[in-house]
C-alpha cells in the first residue's frame, strides 16, 4: 500500500507541479496570477477528447492542436481579461481572471455537455507488473512528462531568446524595456506558455478520472496552493512542493481515508506557511526605506 501511494502521490505531484509552474510563469514575469488556470486544465483535456475522440483524430495531432488552442486562450486571458486592469492601475484582474474562468466553463458546460465521459489512453490499457504491484504506464507518464516540463522550461529560458527576454523582464522590467524587448509580447508569451502547462496536465490526468466541464476546479485551487507553498516566485520551489503536496495527499488518502484528505493536506499548507511564509524557496521582497 505505501509503494503504491507513492507512486500516485508522484503522478500527483507532477500534475500539481505542471498548473503551479504556470502561476509562476505570470507571476515572475507581470506579478500577476492567472485564476482561470483550472479552467485550463479543463479545456485541455475536453479539447483532446473532441479532436481524438468525436472527430476522430490521431491521438498526437489532437494533443498538439489542443495545446495550440489552449496557447492562444491563454494569450486571450492576458489581451483582454489582465492587461486593460494592470494598465489602469488597478487590481481588478484578480476577478477578471476568475469571471473568465467561470464563463469557459459554462461555455464548454452548454456545448460539451454536463455528463462526464471517459478519456482512453493508450497509457491507460496493460499494467505493469512489479513484484505484488501492477502499475499503469500513465502513473509513469505523468511525474516523467511534468519532470520534461520543468527541464523544458530551465533550457528555455537559457537558450531561447524569448526564454532570455523573460529572464530579463523577471529581473528587471524597466531595464529590460530600454534594451529593446517588448515586455508586453513577453507577458502574452507567459500566459499563453502558462495554459499549456495546465493543458498538458489535464490531458494527462483525463483518462484517469473522466472530462466535464468542472474537471479543472479543485485541481487548479491545490495547484494554486502548492504555488504558494512553494514560493511562487520560484520555478523548483513550485515543482518540489508539487510533489510533496501530491505525496502526502496520497499518503492521507491511503492511510487515513479520503474524508480527511483536504482537510489534513490543507492544514499542513497552513502550518509549513505558518512557519515559512514566503514559502518552501520563495525569498522575502526587499523594501528600500
């Protein structure tokens, strides 16, 4: 029982890691957050099943026309629902960004339908057998893909020129306006990198539960809670508290029972912010005086 919930508890993780990587990407990069993150888990996951399976699509096409799309819903978010309020001075994008959110999934709620369906994946069929475990190849897939992911965004940001342009902005936005890039470009750029991150993770996570309209909801709520267990403004703190949050979660579950899940998981968040409240890696901001 105890290998078998770590092994969840990390698909878990990975999963957490993927949304939490996308609250640091806007955050670093305009001090904004995006509240409709868990809506874009969803529309991932409901975008895949319609290309790969009402249209019948290949499986690879479906996933990267549906990371395409939930990249420019994404780059919507930031034109219409953040920019006009950060422009303004004001804070109202914190509700922008939940009202959009709320809208995409009564959207996908009318036209997808409120009953749930069942996502197969060619991950999801044989399990591997592993002494007195049988393990599907999808509890594998995740922490691997959501480990690329992490990897995948450290090499872009150094090798890439938008990657270096992000760096650049995280430092010092001012600074990186008069060498010549444009912040604004950059900032659509995180978002639009944001979403896909929480799209791959409900592709991924689809097959194992079902895809409906409220798929994203909670998921995006823990996601947003390990962003800042983690320190939002660090990319391997979010990651690490990913997979501390999907282990004990698992490890609750397995051990005390699923009514307790949110509960202790949650009061764990309250205490380790208690004692760390910037975070597991997050640094306190320095205030000149």
């Amino acid at each position: 029982m105890l290998t078998l919930a770590i092994v969840s508890g990390l698909g878990l993780g990975a999963m957490y890691g993927l949304i939490a990587l996308g609250f640091y990407m806007t955050y670093a990069v305009s001090s904004t957050v995006n509240f409709s993150q868990g809506s874009s888990v969803m529309l991932g996951a409901v975008l895949a099943f319609v290309f790969s399976q009402q249209l019948g699509w290949w499986l690879v096409p479906s996933v990267v026309a549906a990371l395409a799309l939930c990249a420019v819903w994404g780059a919507l978010v930031e034109r219409l629902a953040v920019r006009p309020f950060v422009r303004a001075g004001s804070s109202a994008w914190l509700m922008s960004t939940v009202a959009v959110g709320i809208v995409l999934e009564n959207v996908v709620l009318f036209t997808f339908g409120k009953e749930p369906r069942s996502f197969p994946s060619p991950f999801s069929g044989a399990h591997l057998r592993i002494g007195e475990l049988d393990i599907y190849p999808l509890q594998i897939a995740i922490p691997v893909v959501g480990l690329a992911a992490a990897f995948g965004l450290a090499v872009f940001t150094r090798r890439t020129r938008l990657g270096q342009a992000l760096s650049a902005i995280v430092q010092n936005p001012s600074a990186a306006s008069l060498m010549g890039i444009n912040v604004s470009v950059a900032v659509t750029a995180s978002y639009a990198i944001s979403t896909v991150f929480a799209g791959v993770a409900g592709i991924l996570i689809a097959p194992l539960v079902t895809v409906s309209a409220d798929l994203g909801t909670l998921f995006g709520i823990k996601a947003f809670a390990v962003a800042i267990l983690g320190g939002i403004s660090s990319a391997r703190g979010v990651v690490v508290a990913g997979f501390i949050f999907g282990l004990t979660e698992a490890l609750v579950t397995s051990f005390v029972g699923s009514s307790y899940t949110n509960i202790l998981t949650f009061a764990l968040v309250i205490v380790a912010l208690a004692v760390r409240p910037h975070g597991l890696f997050g640094l306190a901001a320095v205030k000149k005086v």
